[in-house]
C-alpha cells in the first residue's frame, strides 16, 4: 500500500516535470507552468489509477482521465483569464496517444498488417476518447459565467457607417 | 478607419491560429472583435490554415473590404495566444482604443521565444520524463535524455538552415533511434530501446495534432479537423520513417534484431 502511494506520488511528480517540459516547447508562459504541470499530472495519476487499479482499457481509462484534466484546466482558465487553450494543450500531453500513433506507423512500415490494425484502432479510439472528454467537460455551462453578449442572427451592427 | 479595423481583426485571428488556437475559438474571438469596433456586415470563414473575411465598405457607394490570410503552419506560442485573447477581452470592456489595440497585437506578435538552450534543456528533460512514465528504468530514463538532447539538436540546426519539416521529421526520429541502439552496447542485456525511442519521441510525436483535428471534428468543422488529422498522420509517418531506416541500418551493420 505504502508503496503503491509513494510510486503514485513520484509518478505526479514526473508527470508534472513532463507537462512543464512540453510547456516551454510551446512558448507558455513562465507564470502559467506549475498550473499546466498540474493539469497533465491529474490527468496522468487519474488514467494510471484507472488502467492499473480499476483494470480498464486504454480509451477507457482516458475518457475517465479527460474529465478532471479539463475540469481543472478549465478551473485556472477562469481563474487566470487566460484562455483554456493554454492549459489543455500542455495538459493532455501525457494522454495523448503519441506512442500509440508512432507504433502505428511503424507496424505499418515493417509489414505487421494484425499488429498495425489492432494499434491504429486503439489510438483512434483513444484520440477520439480524449477529445470527446474535453468536449463534454467544457461544454457544461457554469452558473455563475455569463455568455458574452449574444450574437444577434444576423451578426450586423445597426447602422453603423452608413 | 474600416481598413485599418478590419486589419485588426483579421491580424488577430492570424495570430490565434498560427499559435494552436481551434477554429471555432478564433471565428468567435473576430466576430466579437468586428462587432466592438463596429465593422458593418463583417463575416468570416476560418480554416486551420486560412481566413477569409470581408465587411461593408464605408459610404454607401464604397466598394466592399475584403481579406484572406494564408496561414501556414508555425511553431505553437501559447504566450501570444494568451496575449491576444487578453486583448479582444480589453478590447471588448472599452479599455482600448484602436491604435492601442493596435500597438498590443504588434507587441504581442513580437514575444520572444525561450532560447536554444532552454528548449534544448526542456526537451531532453521531457524525453527522459516520458522515458519513465512509460515504464522505463534508469537505462532507459538516461539513454532517452541523451537521445533528446540530440534530437532536439537535429531540430535547432535543421530549423535554422531551413531544412522541411519532413527531413527534419525523418532525420529526428533516425538520430534518436541510432543512438538509443547504440547504447545497447552500454547496457548490455534487459535494457529496452524501445522505451528510450519513445521516451525521445513524444516531443516530435504528433499527439495533440492528432486530439486537436478530433476536437475540430467534433466541433463540425470537418475541413479544419480533416487539415489537422492528415497533419499528424505525416508526421507520424516521418517519424516511422526514420526509425525503421535507423533499425534497418543497425539490422544489417550489427545484427541487432528487428
């Protein structure tokens, strides 16, 4: 048990050194690293527990993982006015399905037609996963956040120039 | 005074996409830009790679404003993504007035980039980070920053010289795999190439471009999303590419297995 949780813990920890790595290759800003590093290592320890703990697969176990890393990428998007963009980019890294997609390909290269199909459809599916989980978590509409003044139909000021 | 507006407007749209905004977020951020500065009848069609908007002209004979961007595809700056979306939020409250909006897009355009040596740091840092996270031990933790730093090496002079992003791709992922081989002779037996070369790759993998187009997909916007998803799957390529010529070379050189 006490193992488990120390190995979790360096498994944050790693993961948030990770996150903020990819943060500088994309130009964050400095202010913004430990709560990029944050993001991604929630998303992490939430899949990790998920696939080792609870024995679920791959897409699964992202979709799972998806909804606290947007909730709290969201959650400091509100929090810094600065744009959920910033966050999610940096924070999905540890998710997304590089590996998956580099194996693909590679199965692909080296003629393994069985193994090639079995891994594209598992990172299509994981792909797929993730993007439908930040999809329906920062589709949710907050109480307290007010739409900035509504497009009318026809997104035309009245009369203005003429 | 509509010119320069709509200059404005589509400059920031410009600088949202080169920088990883989705589609949907730069159409919204220009329409409510076009909106505050009063641009009459503006409309606008956003594609990962293009803008195309036009407005009414001033006067009631004036002919209409017109722009199109090509916008091709750059290296991520989520700072002047922050910058620009902070700016349409102040311009939005009425703290600006156009030539100061104006002046912060400039500003914001300009952000400086961490240096080399920085990002050279980083990359090898997140290499070895990856290296563990997918299971590697010390061999492979070490072996990957080692192939990070040299990656990210083969991409900063590759970059400079101008070489294409597909070479680059290629040359990348072969350099790391070379090396990540080649430390089999450090290791000896148990270690894993493997998850040393994926460990190096995830700065190069295109992980996000791959989610990014399923967002857009998912977003209706199938073109944008179609853009980004055949993005990532020739990258992908370019790195199997890579490796497999590394491999093959090792394979017929030294007998190391496939």
């Amino acid at each position: 048990m006490i193992e488990e949780l120390a190995r979790a813990v360096v498994q944050f920890a790693v993961a948030i050194v990770a996150t903020i790595c990819f943060g500088v290759a994309f130009q964050a800003p400095r202010r913004h690293f430990v709560s990029c590093g944050l993001v991604g290592a929630v998303g992490w320890v939430v899949y990790l527990l998920c696939t080792d703990l609870g024995g679920l697969s791959a897409p699964v176990a992202t979709l799972i993982a998806a909804i606290p890393l947007t909730a709290l990428a969201r959650w400091f998007a509100i929090a810094h006015k600065a744009p959920i963009t910033l966050f999610l980019l940096c924070g999905i890294f540890p998710l997304v399905p590089g590996a998956g997609i580099y194996y693909t390909a590679y199965y692909l290269l080296i003629n393994a037609q069985a193994l090639f199909a079995a891994r594209g459809i598992e990172t299509l599916k994981t792909a797929v996963a993730l993007a439908l989980g930040i999809a329906i978590v920062s589709s949710i509409p907050l109480p307290g956040q007010r739409r900035r003044a509504p497009a009318p139909p026809d997104s035309r000021p009245p009369s203005s120039g003429t | 005074m509509n010119d320069r507006a709509m200059e404005l407007v589509v400059g920031a749209g410009q600088t949202l996409l080169e920088n990883g905004s989705e589609v949907s977020r730069a159409q919204n951020t220009m329409e409510i830009m076009a909106r505050t500065l009063g641009i009459a009848g503006f409309h606008v069609y956003v594609l990962t790679n293009g803008i195309f908007a036009s407005a009414e002209g001033e006067g009631p004979d004036a002919a209409p404003v017109s722009a199109v961007r090509h916008i091709p595809r750059t290296r991520i700056h989520l700072g002047r993504l922050e910058a620009v979306n902070a700016l349409s939020r102040q311009l939005a409250a009425g703290q600006l007035t156009l030539e100061e909006a104006e002046a912060a897009l400039a500003r914001a355009r300009a952000m400086p980039v961490y240096g080399p040596r920085r990002s050279l740091l980083a990359g090898a840092l997140g290499s070895a980070c990856f290296g563990y996270l997918f299971g590697g031990g010390p061999a492979e933790v070490v072996t990957a920053f080692a192939a990070g730093v040299l990656e990210m090496l083969i991409v900063e002079g590759f970059g400079r010289a101008g070489v294409s992003k597909v070479f680059t791709d290629i040359a990348g992922a072969a350099g790391c795999t070379a090396l990540a081989l080649a430390a089999r002779g450090i290791w000896g037996a148990g270690y894993l190439p493997s998850q040393a070369i994926i460990g190096a790759l995830m700065v190069l993998t295109p992980g996000v471009a791959l989610t990014m187009g399923i967002r857009d997909l998912i977003n209706a916007d199938y073109l944008s999303g179609t853009i980004r998803v055949f993005d990532a799957l020739l990258v992908a390529g370019c790195l199997a590419c890579g490796v497999a010529l590394s491999y093959l070379v090792a394979n017929a050189l030294l007998g190391v297995p496939l």
